[in-house]
DNA sequence: CGTCATCTTGATTACGCTCAAGCTCCGTGG
DNA sequence: CCACGGAGCTTGAGCGTAATCAAGATGACG
C-alpha cells in the first residue's frame, strides 16, 4: 500500500496545457516524497496520473535485478496509462512531488468527454512515440551517441535550451540508456573534455556547443 | 509511389478477429510484392493497415544506414497508426503479401462506429505493449537473450508451439534485435549445440528445450 | 566537520563487432 | 538432370567498445 495521501488544498495551479482542466477537475491530488512508489510493477492498472510538480521515474525489473527505467515525466506529462490491465513498468517519485490520480472508474463515467479522451489519445500517442524513439537510441546507438541524446533531449524539455537539469542518479540514466553508471560517467567526461558540455557540480550542466551535440544525438 | 494495385475480389476471408469486419467492410485490399514498400519513412500517415495474408515489417533508417527494425506483422496485425502524422517507420513487405488499407478520412468519417475504434485502441496498445517490451529486450539483455527472447516469440505467435518459421532474413533479425548478422548467427548455432532448438534449412526450427529457451527469454 | 552515498577515474576483461573466408541453398540455364 | 552462379548464412581470427572490478574524489547532509 502507497503511503502517498490525498491533499485536499483548493487553489488550482495554472493549467499546463489546454485540455488540463478535464483531469484537474477530476482527479485527486496526492503527494509522493522522493523515492516512494506511485505504483508497483505488475499491479493492477486502474489509476491514470499526471505529473503536477517535480518528476516521476518508471522502470521495469527483470528477475534478476538488473532494471531498465521506461521513462522520466515531468510536470504536465501524463503516465500510468497501460497497454494491458496490469502495469508492466513501476513507478516512482524522482523528487518529492505532487501528482493527480484519476480512478479508471471516474474515467469511464466520463467517457464522454470529448477533453478528456484527447487528453488520453495524446498521452498514448506520446508514450508510443517516445517509446520507439527509445527503441532507436537503445538498438543503434554508441554509448557516446546515447548520452549525447540523452543530454540534448534534456536541454530541448525546459524552456531554456542553453543549460539542463539532471533531477536522475548516473545509476538511473544508464539504466535509461542500457549503460553502466561507469560508461555514463566516462562519456560525459568525454563531452566535457570535447567542450560540447560543461558541469557544475554533477547535476547541472550548460551546453557549449550545441550543433555538436546534436549532431551527436543523429 | 506505390506499385501495389488494389485487388476487387470480392470474396471474404475468414475473420481472424472477431472485430475484424469493420475494417473489411471500408478497407481496400491491396497486393504488395517481396520486399516492396507500404510507405515510406517520413511520410504522410494517412492510412491504417491489416495483413490478410503475407507479413509485414517495419523499420527506420538513420542518417548514416544504420537501420533498426521495429516490428513483425502477422495476418491480423494492425500496423501504420502512428503517434504524429508521420510514419517514423517505413513499412516493407517482407514477403508477398495483401493488405487490407482504410484511409484516416474514412476512418474519421465512422468515428462513432464502436467497434472501428475499439480496433484501433487495440492496435494502439498493442504497438505500445510491443515497444516496451522491446525497450526491456534492446536495453537489458544479452545476445544470448536476445535471440532466445525472440525465438520463443515466435514459436508462441503461431498456434503450434513446438516449432517455427522464419520469414525474415538474418539481417533483419539482426536489425530487430540491435545485433550483427554473424552474431545472431553464432548464437542461434550455440542454441543448436546446447540442443535447445534444432533447425531444418536455416528459416525453419524446432524447439527440443522448451523450458530453457523459455527461460533464456526470462 | 565527519560520514556516507554518489560520482569519477583507472586497469583489466569479455562480449559482440569487423573483416574475411567458406559453405548452403536455391534458382537458372546448359 | 546436373552444373553453375549468386545471395544468404555460417564460421573463424582479431579487435574495440563497454562491462566489470577496484580505488579514489566529490559533495550532500547530519
């Protein structure tokens, strides 16, 4: 059981996009301190979510241990959303965070809600396009190419596309890109050494030269 | 453009699902050649497609010929829904085969027929279901894995389980699989040393270990 | 300021890639 | 019917990239 609970605050935050309203009307606002589990792998899908504050991670375990995380969600972006009846990734607060939960139930009795079904077509259409975009980075390309990707998809999410923000462990990026921490660490050493990024501290970065890196990201 | 010609036979093929007749009823079927291209990289989506017969793959190129295959189709199989309005993959057949084709105005034209867009939501959760599974195959498992993975995938998509056929090439295997063609080669003959499965010609196998094969795909 | 988790760096190993022959199978033509 | 040719598959040798194993360095937090 979640040890997450409801908040019950009133003011509404600015929308996030402008079909927000139909899950902010409906949902229920609940709170996830860093590291706790919004849900588990293999449990019932019945929830939809979407990310109000701070980042979500999911990820997928393999009987043996080793993980591979299935992506990271920022504010506005909605998660939860599964294929089958059961969620085959987990998912976890990155960072404290806030999140709106839908029941399935009041999702159905809505059914009809032209916003709300856009609202769910498109968070499918993302999670699809973002999942074969990862199947590409994961199947063609180098370690070097990987992070590059990662990195510069970092910089192009937040509206300022000169610098990025790294709220994941070395351990959690390169079980995005299907590294080792060591690799992850060496190669962003290596783009700093190249001058294409440069750090401060380990999870914030500028970008030097950003046609390298994109050209790097293919 | 397209060489495929719309075929007019009008008789029926047996359903293969049991929402299958939407589609039947407003699609055009269509004959594509081996290896002749469905659509194309890049281009316009505008259409959605069955396999009635043959089976189809997808795959994308980069920049510098790397291809990474993202799909098999079956006869039954949806494929072309895409997330944008752009196919990130292009479509091959890889053998001859027909396809049933429904354009997206036709498509939108029957927007309130139930079972059309229960058929797509199914395509669209499949494909998603699929590129996870993938992302967990491409990210996290060895070679060794990744071609076990794949053979009992294939011996568990058709209705017998105890063997297989091969329809695509060792290159496209390869592709799929984020491999070289020698190394999905080497490894399906170490699967062969260790008597897990046994092949006739090199498209054709059987599975003397079904148990360890099954394992192997974790 | 000390402690511990996280990150970086180094040395070595190994898995899968590259390059290079052979081999098999199949279609084609003699 | 068999010989030939070529594409696709297999096998081998050597190499390179990323993994593993092992210390250190950094930095967050009490």
């Amino acid at each position: 059981m979640s040890l997450a609970y409801p908040l019950h605050t009133a003011h509404q935050t600015k929308p996030l996009t402008t079909a927000a309203d139909a899950i902010d009307e409906l949902g229920l606002r609940m709170a996830f301190a860093k590291d706790e589990e919004v849900y588990g792998q293999d449990e019932d899908a019945d929830m939809l979510y979407r990310v109000v504050s701070g980042v979500v991670r999911t990820s997928r375990l393999m009987s043996d241990g080793r993980r591979q995380v299935g992506d990271f969600y920022y504010p506005g972006d909605v998660f939860g959303l599964e294929p089958g009846d059961a969620h085959r990734f987990a998912a976890e607060a990155l960072t404290d965070c806030v999140v709106l939960v839908l029941k399935q139930s009041t999702l159905r009795a809505h059914a009809d809600d032209e916003a709300l079904t856009k609202i769910i077509w498109e968070a499918a259409a993302r999670e699809l396009e973002r999942a074969q975009e990862h199947v590409m980075l994961l199947g063609r390309k180098s370690a070097f190419e990987k992070v590059a990707s990662f990195l510069n998809e970092i910089t192009h999410r937040g509206a300022d596309s000169g610098h990025g923000d790294l709220p994941m462990s070395r351990q959690d990026i390169a079980d995005y890109l299907g590294l080792t921490i060591e690799t992850v660490s060496r190669t962003i050493s290596r783009l700093q050494t190249a001058a294409i990024i440069e750090f401060e501290g380990c999870r914030r970065f500028h970008v030097r030269n950003d046609a390298a890196l994109a050209r790097l990201s293919e």
